[in-house]
C-alpha cells in the first residue's frame, strides 16, 4: 500500500512539473506574440481550483492529473469580437504561431538542463565503477577483479550506473566497445568488449547481465550465516565466522571461497581454513566433500553459506560539480540523452528492441518516479530530467494533435503560401487521434504486463 500511494503521489508531482513547465512555454510566447490565453490548465476535466487573473486569463488545476492545455482564443473555435481579433491565435502571421507552438517543447528541453544541473550541484551518490565477478564476454575481455572502469568508449563512467548506462546503448546494437580501465594496481588498460557475441533475441532487460559483470559493492563479505548440518562444517565452523583465509590464500569475498575449495579438494588433503570470532583468529583444518548439484554435475564443499543481503552497502561514489561546472555538464548530458532517445526511437521502429520494453504507460512512469525518489534528491532530479527530455522531443514527432503536427501544417503553408483547408486539417486530426490512441493503448498494455502479469 505504501509504493502504491508513493507511486501516485510522485506521478502527480512528476506530470505537474513537466506539464506545467510545457503549458508555460506555449502561454509566455503566446503573450508575447499579442495572442489573448482564456485558459491555462494543469489536468484534465472537472476544476479541482480555479481562479481569474487580472490579464483574463482563467488559471485552472483539474482533476485528471495526465496532461494540460492552453486555450487561446481562436476564431476556428468560436465567434470572436470584432475588436477582439488583434488578439486571436488564428490571426497572427505564421512564424508567431510557430514561435507559440515550438516554445511548449522547447520549455522541457529547458527544463531537462535546468534539472540536470540541479542534480550536478546537489551531487549523485552511486557506487565507484570497480569489478566484482567476472565471466563470459567480460573475461575474454581480460576485465578482472578489483578494475576500476573509468570510460566505455569516450563516455566517462565515473560511477557504477554511469558504467550500466553507457553498456547499455552498444549492447542493444550488438556493437564492440573499447574500455578504459584501471587494474587493482592502478595500472591503465584498454580492453575490447565483444558486444557483438551477445546472443540474438535476448530478453533486453537481461542484456547487461549477459555481459557477465558484477559490481564490486554486489559481493558479500566473507562471513557464514549458516552451516549445514551434517557437512564437513559442522561442529567447526559457526554462523558469524569471517572466512580469513584457507590454505594461506586470502578471502576477501565470500565468492573467493569457492573456488579456494574446488582447489583444496582437488588437491585431496585438509586444508586450513583461517576464521575471525569474537574479535580472536582461529586456524581450523578442514577436508572439503564431495557433492553432486541440481544439474548433476559433481563440485566439493564445506557446507557454509553467506549472510543474507538485508541491504546493499553505502554508496561510496558522488557525481558532482561545482555551479559554474555543472553547466557544461548538463548541457553535454543532456545531448547525449537526446542522442539515446532518438536511438532507441529508431531501434523500436526497426524492430531492433521491442515495444514492450521501450513503450511505457502512467503505471511504468509512477513506478519508476517512486523508485527513483527513494534513492534520493539527485536521483529523482535525473528521472524527472529525462522524462522532461522524452516529452519535449516525442511532442516534436510530426504526429497531428501534437505539437509537432501542428508544425508540420505550419511549415506546409510557408512552403504552399496559404493555410491548409479545413478539411485537410480535419483528417489529420483523425489520423493523428487514431496514432494517439493506438500508442496510449499500447502503453497501458505494456503498463499491465510488465508490472502486473510478469
């Protein structure tokens, strides 16, 4: 009940910012440009408060928080006075109503870097971009333990999720990256990451565990929280025990032990397995049995397994700059979102990754706000930045009913010399509701099987 009134309450506040911010841009260009504003509305439907400003112009919050509009006045929606007609929308030249209809979309880009660098000046916690557990494409890579990634290509990746984000684009297209790495020793390294061997038709979600990387702050330490009964642990080794060591190797994971056991017990003598309790150091010796798994496959064991994971450990990474610096940063982030955002526009259309996956609804974006608002201020600030971002350019898309279609009938009539018929205008909108309703349904559909059926 908590994330449901969570995920509600920060849709609201999420698609209030962006929507009032995009309804602003339309109403401030629109007084400038001498066109007269009947209404500005945050929501849909029945008035929630209303008030009348003191340019005529009614302000209004409604109850359906999944959208807004700015209602200028306009003869081809009603009669207009004679001496009102110096201020309707229709009437003005056709460089003024592109100028009014581009400043909605043109508000969210705004608002992206303004939002991007808020986050960079609050600062970003996240985790360093070191290596846990490698495997598969990675370790043909010769990534191993203990490297610090500092670039995939020549994005930086100054922080774990940074490092997710920038993998993320080349693995959907299957496409070779060159990284930028630190070994445990400081030492620089480039490595070549074999996208390109990802399997076709992977689930996209699974694309970045395929990659076989684990994080450093994903692995447990070594402590046993419980020894099974009647294995060669038992009597020994207790729950609360720090793995130290086995046979002189150092364990600093509990990952590490595994393959120290493999080895203990491939070698067939006992080994000493070093242990920390209660603040003393004990040396243990201990011969390893051997087990069969769910597969059948045979492997050697002690019979200890790791702590539960209550939580994961504090962050020990910030992405931040300075006032001045956060500029810049924003302004390149926020190109470099945009770039992304077409890409996978054009991945979806081809067929490359699948709708299902890219294509979310008010659940997914509710979801999504929530989660991201648990992880703090400079979190939320980034999915409220792309989600600015993504309504801005998709209201460009040249769709009728949206801003963009709107633009495509004004660039028309520069090009023609004359307004399009009535007619033409009319079908488009039908074309337009058409598109429109079938890309809301698909959204709701995805909404109900990604976060309710799966």
């Amino acid at each position: 009940m908590t994330e449901i009134l969570g995920s509600v309450w920060w849709l609201i506040v999420s698609l209030g910012v962006l929507v009032t911010f995009h309804e602003f841009g339309h109403y401030w260009v629109a007084r400038r440009c001498g066109v007269r504003v009947l209404r500005f509305s945050v929501g849909f439907g029945r008035p929630l408060w209303k008030r009348l400003g003191r340019d005529g112009t009614e302000y209004v919050v409604a109850a359906i928080p999944l959208g807004g509009y700015v209602k200028m006045l306009d003869e081809r929606e009603g009669d207009v006075p004679a001496d009102q007609l110096d201020g309707a929308f229709n009437r003005k030249s056709v460089w003024k109503r592109i100028a009014i209809v581009l400043a909605g979309p043109v508000a969210n880009l705004l608002l992206c870097v303004i939002l991007l660098w808020a986050m960079f000046v609050v600062g970003r916690p996240d985790y360093a971009p070191v290596v846990g557990n490698v495997e598969g494409i990675a370790a043909e890579a010769g990534l191993a333990r203990g490297d610090t990634v500092d670039a995939v290509g020549d994005r930086a990746t100054p922080t774990w999720g940074e490092l997710q984000m920038a993998l993320l684009p080349a693995a959907l297209d299957r496409s070779d990256v060159e990284l930028r790495v630190r070994d445990a020793d400081g030492k620089p390294h480039t490595r070549h990451l074999r996208l390109s061997e990802l399997p076709q038709g992977m689930d996209e979600r699974l694309l970045l565990d395929g990659v076989g990387l684990t994080p450093r702050h994903a692995l447990l330490p070594p402590v046993i929280g419980e020894v099974s009964p009647g294995t060669p642990a038992t009597g020994i080794l207790r729950a609360g025990d720090r793995v130290l060591a086995i046979d002189g190797v150092p364990i600093a994971w509990f990952d590490d032990i595994g393959p120290q056991v493999q080895a203990v017990g491939a070698r067939g003598e006992p080994a000493m397995v070093e242990v920390e309790r209660n603040g003393e150091r004990f040396a243990l010796s201990l011969a390893p049995e051997r087990a069969a798994n769910s597969s059948g496959g045979r492997y050697w064991r002690l019979g200890i397994a790791p702590v539960p994971r209550s939580e994961l450990p504090p962050k020990d990474a910030v992405q931040r700059y300075g006032p001045i610096a956060a500029m810049p940063a924003a302004l390149r982030e926020g190109q470099y979102q945009a770039k992304q955002l077409f890409a996978m526009i054009g991945r979806a259309f081809s067929g490359r990754v699948s709708v299902q996956n890219t294509v979310g609804g008010p659940v997914t974006i509710a979801r999504t706000a929530n989660a991201y608002a648990q992880l703090g201020p400079a979190w939320y600030l980034t999915v409220l930045a792309l989600l600015s971002l993504s309504l801005g350019i998709l209201n460009l898309l040249p769709i009728p009913l949206l801003d963009g279609g709107h633009l495509l009938y004004y660039l028309i009539e520069l090009v023609k010399g004359s307004p399009l018929s009535e007619r033409a205008m009319a079908a488009g909108q039908y074309v337009g509701l058409a598109l429109l309703a079938g890309l809301m349904g698909l959204a709701f559909y995805n909404d109900i099987v990604n976060n309710f059926v799966r």
